[in-house]
C-alpha cells in the first residue's frame, strides 16, 4: 500500500474543500481541533491504509436466489433444524452496504453467534442490485419488497413450514415494515434494530438528555445536508440510472467528520495486531464497502423518506396499501439506541410508538449505530436481550 500523496493531509483538506453540497459540514467537523490531534487522525487513517489483515468470515451455501438476492446459510451451522430453541431468523440488511455487517468478524458475528444459540439463522444478501441491468433503474421500493424480499420470507417459512421471526437492521427495518401486510401469515415475530421512521424528529431523552441532544442534532445535520446535497446527486441519478456508492460514502463521511477525527486518533494508540484492532479495521472495510442504489429506490428514499418523511407521517404506500403501525398484530421488538447519530433515539422509537401496545417492545442499549452489531457492549446490550426476546 502506498503511503503518499505527501502530505496527505492537504491532500484530504482539498478534498474535503471540494465536497459539494456537504463542505460546510466537513468544515465545522475539523473545527476544535489542534493540528497536533489533526496530524495524529492523518496518522490513524495511514495506519489503516497499511494494515495487513483480511477477515475470513463464515462459509455459507446460497439456499436461494433470485437475480443478485440470495439467501445465505452458515456451513458450520450445526443446529438441529428438528429441534430448534426458536423460530427460524432471517437477518435483514441495509440496501447501501453490503450484508457482512452480520459476519463482521469471528468475535463479532451476529450469524454466527445466534445460530450456536440455537436460533436457525439466515441472512438475506441484496448483492449489487444496480448491476443486475438497465432496467432495474425503474425498480420501486414496492416492486422490490414484493419480488424479493417477499419471496424471501416465504421461502424460509416453507422450508421449516412454520412461521419465522424476521430482523431488519437500518433501511432493512424501514423496508420490513413495508411489507408486513404482503407476508403477515408467514411472521411470527419482527424485530426492528435501529429503523430509521420519523426522519424529522426532534424529541431527546429526558433520561439521557445531553446524549440525546447530540445525536439529534447530528441527525437534524443529516436531514439538512440531503436537502442541499439532492440537487446534485438527483441528476446524477437521472444520467446514470443509479446512485453511486460514492455519493453516498461522501454524505455520510461529512456527518461523521466529528466521530472520524476521534476514531482515527484513538486507531493510532491501539496496539499492533490485537482483537480491538483487528475489528476496527473490519468494521472499517465495511463502512468502505458500499454498493450503488438503483435510480428509482434512491430518489424514493431521498424524496419520500428524508424529505417527506412519508413513513412517519402516515403517506407511505407499498402496491397501494398505507403502511400503518397502528395496524400490525403481532409481537414486534425496536431497538433504539440511544447513541445512535444516524438514526437517532427519537427517530426509530417512532415506529415503536404507533405500534398498538400489546404487540411492542423496545430495547434502549447506550450504544452507536454500528455499535448495536459489532461494538464492545453489543452481545451484553443488545444480543443477549434480543435472543431472550425472541426464545420467549
């Protein structure tokens, strides 16, 4: 790996100078920082550039496919399908990163960790659904709940012939209350982690205040900033057919340009080869590892979900049904966690308010959005009460 251009740090600043649309957000993330702390952060993103080292993640086999979505099921699993401890789980992911967030790392695997639970689990993997053809440039939020992730579903709840839970991370848990109504008789039990829904909230915590004042914020940045950054990428879209992985990388590195600062200077100190080490890179290489969203889904999640807050307010349609919280009958677990920038306390525990009581529940970890699957405190903060959940 090559170490230049020196100095990277001008380098980085003439990039972060030319960021349409987010620079003023690059701009006050610098801002508070020595040039000591500033060259240390340069140092921090060096040491990553260089680091050998290359997770082996779990051998799993496809059990479906359509096009580039296919269902993957660990190798290793060696769980008794006749007797299982619960329902069959099916992970969920973003559509904008890639589906390992769940094998992130063999300490931090959540499909791992809850198939030796127990719990048969299989992850959905969207693959690069903006490569599968010009065509799937006019491919809705509805016709792909309906064709892929539907089918989905159904296909594990065949496959054991009973009703299975389902677990959607960030968009994924956007996406799975869209299609609740389509696959109702297929569910047993849906969790929501970390499911962006009010994209215009504002409330905090009055339990955690200050921390939930800064994550809002940082949303509220978030908000502001897609509003200046859509008319760039917007016609982007247009030309291309899809959303680059790029453009997105760039919105959301400019929200996170206080937290990066941070993370670089901390990466730095950590010791050469250790576990804490080893998954930072990870969780790294991950948050690197985009994938391009087809043309019609992105400008439907820029316009309809952060700018119009569709969900939230009642007007989001899948195949002409109203997706209405207050509708869905039955047990349905959001995790919000409380120090969540990206999809904040107030935003996902919006869905958990317009579920009808008998049917919610909800965990607050004190954790990140990342932090929920792969941070020091998720398998005691959020998987061990989610597995508890689930085996009730």
């Amino acid at each position: 790996m090559r170490e230049g251009p020196h100095p990277l740090s001008v380098y980085l600043g003439l990039a972060a100078a030319n960021a349409k649309g987010v620079q003023e957000f690059v701009m006050q993330g610098a801002a508070g920082y020595s040039q000591d702390e500033l060259t240390k952060m340069v140092c921090g993103i060096q040491k990553y550039q260089n680091f050998r080292y290359h997770q082996e993640r779990l051998k799993t086999q496809k059990v479906w496919q359509d096009g580039t979505v296919s269902i993957l099921m660990p190798d290793e699993n060696i769980i008794s399908l006749e007797a299982p401890v619960s329902a069959p789980l099916l992970l969920i992911p973003s559509l904008i990163n890639k589906a390992y967030i769940f094998d992130l790392a063999q300490e931090r695997s959540f499909l791992r960790w809850m198939n030796d639970k127990g719990i048969p689990t299989y992850l959905l993997d969207w693959g690069d659904l903006a490569a599968e053809g010009e065509g799937n440039s006019l491919l809705s939020t509805s016709q792909l709940l309906r064709t892929k992730m539907c089918k989905a579903i159904e296909f594990i709840s065949k496959r054991h012939e009973c009703k299975i839970d389902v677990l959607g991370y960030c968009m994924g848990g956007t996406l799975l209350a869209g299609c609740l109504h389509i696959v109702r008789e297929s569910l047993r039990k849906t969790v929501f982690l970390a499911a962006p829904w009010d994209f215009h909230a504002k409330g905090v915590s009055t339990n955690t205040e200050t921390q939930m004042s800064v994550a809002d914020k940082e949303h509220q940045e978030l908000v502001e900033m897609v509003r200046n950054w859509a008319p760039i990428v917007l016609p982007i879209i247009e030309k291309k057919g899809y959303l680059p992985k790029e453009n997105t990388q760039s919105l959301f590195a400019a929200l996170g340009a206080r937290s990066a600062v941070h993370k670089f200077i901390k990466f730095v100190s950590m010791q050469g080869d250790s576990p804490e080490t080893r998954l930072f890179v990870s969780a790294e290489d991950w948050l690197n590892d985009g994938v391009d969203l087809p043309g019609r889904i992105a400008r439907e999640c820029i316009q309809g979900w952060f700018l119009d807050n569709e969900p939230a307010s009642g007007s989001w349609y899948v195949d002409d049904q109203r997706i209405n919280p207050e509708k869905f009958n039955l047990p349905s677990l959001v995790v919000a966690a409380r120090k969540d920038s990206l999809v904040p306390f107030s935003n996902a525990s919006a869905l958990y308010e317009q579920i009808p009581q008998v049917y919610r529940h909800m965990i607050a970890p004190d954790v990140g959005h990342v932090g929920l699957i792969v941070g020091r405190n998720a398998i005691k903060e959020v998987w061990q009460p989610l597995h508890h959940w689930l085996c009730e």
